[in-house]
C-alpha cells in the first residue's frame, strides 16, 4: 500500500518549499493540505478563522488529513495539523513524518520576514513580542513534532540526504 509523507513543524520552517523539492527528487505528487482547504473553503485561512474560529479550521484540517489515507504524495502539514486531536499519532500510523526543525531564533527571523496577517495564530505579532510568542508555542507543539520518525535540520541536510533518509 502506498504511503504519504507527511512534512511537519513550525508555521515559517519551509515545510511547502522542501516539500516540492522532496517531490521533485522522488518523482512523486506534492500537496499542500493547507491549499486543498483553502480551494474547498473558498477564502483565505484568516478570513476563515474570522468568520467561523479556529475550531471549525481545526476539524476540517482534521478531515482533509485523513484523505491523505493510502496516497502517495509528499504533503506539507500546517504548523497546527499534528497538535489536535490525535492527528499526529495518525499520521504516524499511516504515514512517514519528517520534522522539519528550527531553533525559535531561526523561526523568528523566517516568520519576520514574512506577512505575519496570513497566519493568525500569530495574531499579527511582531518584534520580542514575536520571539516570546514562537518560543512558548513551540514548546507546546515540539512534543508532537518530535514524535517524527525523521527529523532534518535543513541547514545542514540536502535534499539527497533527505530522499536517502526516506528511502
Ligand atoms: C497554523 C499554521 C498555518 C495554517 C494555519 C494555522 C498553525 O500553516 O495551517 O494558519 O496553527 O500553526 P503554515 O504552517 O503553513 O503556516
């Protein structure tokens, strides 16, 4: 039976990106589940969270996950996907999970440099309040990330070595 790899990790650590380029390397389908929920929403992830919470985003996650069952893709998570409900342990039983890992300084200067307004769990943060924020939620989540059964630091891991890892 086919089986989908899942990339996991903070919201910032470039989890799309390596995801494409794993799927270039491998010569397999990429999906984005972030993408796949915006296209059966019809807005965007911040529209949706003003207009029906985070709560309603947090079961379709859920269920769009779980579509994955028996696909082969490499498919990015959100930063969110593995830390509700018992998403991660899913995962892992039906798929291989790749940690993307960052130190809360290297997702702080990614996540500066980004629209912070597209992501609002971080509330439109920035600066040290920005830092403080990434560095508690990160040890919420890094329990459920860290349940991976790969982790790469992408500083110092290529792409070969990733698809070497996976193989
Ligand atoms: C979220 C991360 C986002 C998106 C949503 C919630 C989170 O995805 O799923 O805004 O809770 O960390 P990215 O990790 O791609 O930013």
């Amino acid at each position: 039976m086919n089986r989908p790899i899942f990339i996991v990790g903070f919201m910032g650590s470039g989890k799309t990106t390596l995801g494409k380029k794993i799927a270039a390397a491998m010569g397999r389908t990429f999906i984005d589940l972030d993408h796949e929920i915006v296209a059966h929403i019809g807005m965007s992830i911040p529209e949706y969270f003003k207009a029906f919470g985070e709560s309603n985003f947090r079961e379709l996650e859920r269920e769009f996950l779980r579509k994955q069952k028996g696909n082969n893709a490499i498919i990015s998570t959100g930063g969110g996907t593995p830390c509700f409900f018992d998403n991660m342990q899913w995962i892992t039983q039906n798929g291989l999970a790749l940690y993307l890992e960052h130190s809360p300084k290297s997702l702080w200067s990614r996540l500066s440099q980004s629209d912070v307004n597209k992501r609002p769990v971080l509330k439109g943060l920035n600066g040290e309040e920005l830092l403080t924020f990434i560095e508690t939620k990160l040890e919420d989540r890094a329990p459920f990330y860290n349940q991976s059964q790969l982790k790469v630091d992408q500083m110092h891991t290529s792409i070969e070595q990733i698809v070497q890892l996976i193989n």
